[in-house]
C-alpha cells in the first residue's frame, strides 16, 4: 500500500541549478523560487552558503536568500557546509538548514577533502548551533545506491551514516542515488538495511535519473513507507560525473506519476511546468521533464 | 570501465515474487523505425537486425507488411525479410494488418506474424478505418490462415492505459478486446500504452480486468515513454507476474501524437533495470548499447537511452 500523501521537496533552485553550466542572474533565481512557491511544494531547497570560490553559482546566495518571497507555511532550507555558512545563512533569514553526509570515504574525500568521520565531527558544530537557534536540520547521505569512485555501496554503511546524522538531531535524512545508478533492486535492499537504524517516517529519498531508473526506483522506495520526495524542476542539473547525461529526476514527472497513483501532493502541475518553462527558457536549455516535452503541443 | 557502475546481479528475484526471466521483445526495427521521420536505407535495417540477433534477444520485430502508401519506411518489407540472418532461436515476428500482407509476409518467408487491434473505437477508426468488431473478423481471418500453417500469431491491444482521441479507455475494454484476440489464436496479447500517458495506478487496474479473461504467462506490456512513467510501469507489471516485456533499442520511435516527444521505452534501460532486479533476460546490455550506437549514427539522431547516454558519456567505454 502506497502512502496516501507524499512531501515534495524541491531542489532546483539549489541541487539542480548548481548543476547547470549556465550562471544564472539573481534576479531570475528569486523569480523562479517565487514561482514555486506558487505551485503548492511546501518545501523548497533555496541556495547554499558555501564559497563562491567552490559553486560560483551560489555565489549570491545572501541576495537570494533576503530576495525571495517567503510563503507562510512553506519552508525554505539552505545548504551549511560548516558552522560558517550556517552563521551566514541564519544573519540572512534562513529559518532551516541542510547538511551533506556521503556513504562513501572516497567521495567525502574528493569532495570535501576529509573522511566521513571528520565531516560528521564538523557537523557536530552546525547541529549545536542550530539546536541553540531551533534551527530544523535535515540530513542528505550520498551515494547510498553507488559511488562515482568506490562503486558499490554498503547498504549497512549507508544505515551507519544516516544513523549517525539522525542521533545528531537531523529531522529528516534524505537518501541520494548521487550518479543514478541505483534500480529498484538496490534501492530496495539499501531502504531494509536503513530503515532498521531509521524510522520511515523520518527518511526521504533523492534519486536522479541519469541512467532512467528514478521513477521506478521512487516507486519501490514509496511501496516500502517512504512518504518523502526530493525532485527538480524540469529536471535541472546534470550529473558532473557522466558529461551530457541527465542528472535530478523532474518534479513535473514525479508529481505525474504520484497524481496517477491517488497520492495527495498539493501541487499543481500546470504551474510547475510553467515554472520549468520559464526556467529554461531563461536557462536556454530544453527540459528533461517528459512529462513537459509531451504536454507542449508545438 | 563504466561497468563497475553496472548494477550486479542480486540473485533475490525469486525471493521479491518477480519473475525469474523475462522475454524481451524488440521492437525497435519495425515500431521504432516506423515513427522515425528519416527513411533508412534497407542495408541499414538489416544490419540493425542482424546485430540485434547477436545481443540474446529472443525476438525482434522485424517488419510491416503493410501497403507503402501508408507506411513508406516500411515499404521494403521483402527485402528486409530475405536479407536478415536468421539466428536459432530467435523469433522475427512481422505486422500483418490483413490476409493480403499475411499471405505476402509468408511468401517473403515470414515464420510468425503480429496483429494489431486496439481498445479504442476512435482510435481504431483513425487509425485503420474501420470499427474494433470490423478489425477483429479481418485478424480473424489471419489467425485462420496462421493456425492452417502452423503459424503463431501475436496480438496487439492498443491504447491499453489511454487514447489520444478518447482520453480514459476503461479495463474492461482493454480486456474485452484482449479476450476476443486470445480466443481467435493469439498465443501472446501485448498491452500496449500506446501515448505513455499511463502510471502504474492505471497500469495495476488495467491488468487486474485483463488478468480475470487471460492467463498470465500470455500477456506482454508495451509501454511507452512519453510521460517518463515507462519503467514505473513496467515495473509494476513485473511484479504482478507479467514476464514479457516489449522495448526499443535506443528508445528509437518518437510519439506521433505529441511532437517532439518520446515513444518507446529504450531496451537497454529496461535491461539495466532487470539486472539490477536480478532477472534473467539472456541479453547482454553492452551489444544492445552498441547497436543503438549504431542505429542512431545511422539516423544521425541522438538516443533516448538514459543508460547509452550515461555510459557514452562518461568516456570510460571499452
């Protein structure tokens, strides 16, 4: 039985357009989250306050975050690599975070320089402060179904990781199938493993799509209890470990495939494909939502 | 090598009530093809055949006899159908849309043939110009002469999850129809989401109203793309027992009735899903890969795998 209401969070503004080749205006990425906000997602992923010097594209994320139109009810997470970034994202009127862990030595290490060990004692200090501010935190573990350079995963490192995150106080932990690898098999495998060390309710799932296995792969994680969604609008942001291919699932065909299933989103998905033709219009790049190219009668 | 990311294989596929193996029908050469706009010359459509018959397929759609006038890509029929390796084991089904096309695909040395009928009586008409009954007594008649000679017949059901004329097709049509080509003959019904519009909710009651009128084991899905809801669906069809399951290298065959949009479902994401799940299908996905390669070169078009995309691109192909 699938649950009867899924979470959508939307991560184009951060996830998706930090993917994108193209930098993009401020004033386009506040009108974009805007438009968003208009759609019924209840959670959209805004910036992330890392150096411009490592995702120039985020470079502006204090105007952003001080742009954009902040709904009631609707929050607006950042990313805060380090207690730095979270200083700069509260002094900027952000009222929750999101910290990234990965399920992979290799990548933590290629990412950002250190073991899993040391990037969770780094966290340590967001989550102190964050329970000081009653900052919500959630957690993203990487590579749960594959690592662009260990390869095969654990399912009971991941279990770890997200364990480790959810003790520290994130509220929520979303899974990511960072390079798309994942199918229903090992989402189904690594999802058992994890939800023995973390309640269902408190597990979201991140797939992309870069091998077109995300859909299938969400649909196992929903059958299991999973009631949280991440997706980007029109599929914004390509995978930076496989040149031209595809990267985040789109919101427009994950909220088709929900809606086809009776599953109660609240969001409407005209406006959501309006909202990704705008964005790539002003990104000049087609989407990679199917559900977009179909419906777009020329 | 891009294939350390290839999923291995979790030998569980028992275990999880999926099929152990599952039959892929390759529908590439005649449904991809046919809604393709470039016409490819008839030396490249029996390379890509041949090549096909070399990656474990079990059965590749080959061709349409059907008058050129209205299909010209498949107007070479006959030349197709003599100038292919047969491999053993393999089955080169081809479209009989009447008695004439049937009794010319046998000439042409055609060992089994497919019939194409459809849930919808608008599309039936738009399509074929003639009512669902009528279409039926016209596969009637091939499945006479098919089961005098031997030869085995598969039917198609088309707009099983939607029609781009009638919009909600109900699953007691879809079986009715279904029914009626089992009756006559047909040892397979392939189901076929003919505009991509269905999600596994409409795929789960659409074989729940098929699955009371036909066994199990003699049905197929076809589902298309066009939605991105493919794989989702396929998928829920495997696990309700469906072990046969149509795609198209490449993803070759856009949507004639949205344009730009995709068609059919790529064979290799397909395949990279099954392994994943640990079913046997008997296809290597890196000759399906190279053949897509091959054909898109050809048509000088880009694939519609996400899995071609993803391993080409990623410069680690050896």
């Amino acid at each position: 039985a699938f649950p009867r209401r899924v979470k959508v969070v939307e991560v184009g503004p951060r996830d998706g357009l930090q993917n994108e080749k193209n930098v993009v205006p401020t004033a386009v990425k506040i009108n974009l989250i805007n438009m968003l906000s208009e759609t019924g997602l209840q959670v959209i992923e805004a910036t992330s306050f890392v150096s411009p010097k490592w995702v120039p594209q985020m470079a502006d994320h204090t105007e952003v975050m001080q742009g954009i139109n902040k709904l009631p009810g609707i929050s607006y997470p950042v990313l805060t690599p380090n207690l730095k970034g979270f200083q700069a994202a509260v002094a900027a009127g952000a009222k929750e975070v999101s910290i990234f862990g990965a399920a992979s030595e290799l990548f933590t290490k290629k990412n950002i320089n250190c073991s899993i060990e040391e990037s969770l004692e780094r966290f340590d200090e967001v989550m102190a402060a964050a329970r000081a501010a009653s900052i919500p935190v959630r957690g993203y573990v990487s590579c749960v179904l594959g690592c662009p350079y260990e390869g095969k995963i654990s399912a009971a490192k991941v279990a770890e990781v997200s364990k480790k995150m959810y003790s520290m106080g994130c509220y929520e932990i979303s899974l990511g199938d960072t390079i798309g690898i994942g199918t229903p098999g090992s989402m189904k495998e690594m999802l058992t493993t994890v939800m023995k060390e973390v309640p269902v309710g408190a597990l979201a799932v991140h797939c992309h799509d870069t091998y077109g296995q995300a859909l299938a792969n969400i649909l196992v994680a929903l059958q299991m209890g999973v009631s949280v969604v991440d997706a980007s609008v029109a599929g914004l942001g390509g995978c930076p470990y496989a040149q031209g291919a595809s990267g985040n699932v789109a919101t427009e065909d994950l909220v088709y495939m929900l809606n086809g299933l009776g599953i109660h989103t609240g969001v409407d998905l005209q406006k959501l494909m309006d909202t990704g033709t705008f964005i790539c219009s002003a990104l000049n790049r087609r989407t990679n939502s199917k559900v977009s190219q179909a419906s777009c009668r020329l | 090598s891009c294939f350390s990311f290839l999923p291995l294989q979790l030998p569980e596929s028992q275990a999880s009530g999926l099929p152990e193996y599952i039959k892929i029908v390759e529908v590439g050469p005649r449904d991809g093809l046919q809604n393709e706009k470039v016409i490819v010359p008839t030396d490249i459509k029996i390379e890509l055949i041949n090549r096909l018959s070399k990656t474990g397929l079990p059965a590749i759609e080959v061709t349409s006899f059907v008058s050129s006038k209205w299909v010209p890509q498949m107007a070479d029929h006959k030349e197709v159908m003599r100038g292919i390796e047969r491999h053993p084991g393999v089955q080169y089904p081809v479209l009989t849309p009447n008695l004439q096309g049937f009794h010319s695909a046998i000439a042409a040395g055609a060992t089994e043939v497919s019939v194409f009928g459809a849930a919808s009586e608008s599309f039936s008409k738009m399509n074929i110009n003639c009512s669902i009954e009528e279409s039926i007594e016209k596969f009637e008649e091939i499945a006479k002469s098919a089961r005098n000679m031997d030869i085995p017949v598969r039917g198609y059901v088309s707009c099983a999850l939607g029609c781009p004329y009638e919009g909600n097709i109900i699953p007691a049509k879809v079986a009715e129809v279904s029914k009626r080509l089992y009756s006559m003959g047909c040892y397979e019904i392939s189901l076929g989401d003919t505009i991509g519009v269905g999600t596994p909710g409409s795929m789960k009651r659409m074989l729940e109203a098929v699955m009371k009128e036909i066994p199990l084991s003699a049905l197929a899905v076809h589902c298309h793309d066009t939605y991105g809801q493919a794989l989702a669906n396929i998928l829920t069809a495997i696990q309700m027992g469906v072990a046969v399951v149509d795609s198209s290298v490449a993803g070759l065959g856009g949507c004639p009735y949205a344009k730009g949009a995709t068609g059919n479902v790529a064979t290799e994401d397909v395949i990279y899903m099954l392994n994943g799940l640990g079913i046997n299908t008997g296809v290597n996905l890196y000759t399906v890969m190279e053949t897509g390669n091959f054909i898109c070169t050809a048509l000088n078009k880009k694939t519609n795998s996400k899995v071609a995309q993803a391993s080409f691109n990623t410069g680690t192909i050896h």
